[in-house]
C-alpha cells in the first residue's frame, strides 16, 4: 500500500516535470557565485568519473589500518 502511495507522489513530480507546461516562461536568475560552485562540483564529478584511481588509492590508503 505505501508502495502504490509512494509512486502517485513520484509520478505526480514527474508529471509536473515533463507533462504539464511551464508556469512562467522566463529564465531563472543564478548568482554568479552559485554558477560558480555549480561548474565547479560538475567539473569534480566528470573528472572523477573519467579518471577515480587517484580517489580511490587515497580511500584505500586512509582504510587500510580498519583492516
């Protein structure tokens, strides 16, 4: 049952998302300081995602006294 309450919330965000036309037509203002860290987290999640080993023997490294 919540399963099926969970999923009319979902598909009622999606709806509005894609289905229903905008409300307004203008653009949205983004202070330059927001842009900013924006370009900058997606920037860390591409080169991340191209190249993770630096990360990852570093997580390694710090984990390994766990162990």
């Amino acid at each position: 049952v919540l399963t099926v309450v969970a999923l009319f919330y979902y598909l009622t965000i999606a709806k509005r998302m894609y289905i229903n036309p905008p409300e307004r037509q203008e653009r949205i203002p983004v202070p330059a300081s927001l842009a900013l860290a924006l370009w900058i987290c997606a920037l860390g999640v591409v080169l991340l995602g191209l190249y993770p080993k630096p990360l990852v023997m570093t997580a390694l490294r710090a984990a390994s006294p766990l162990f």
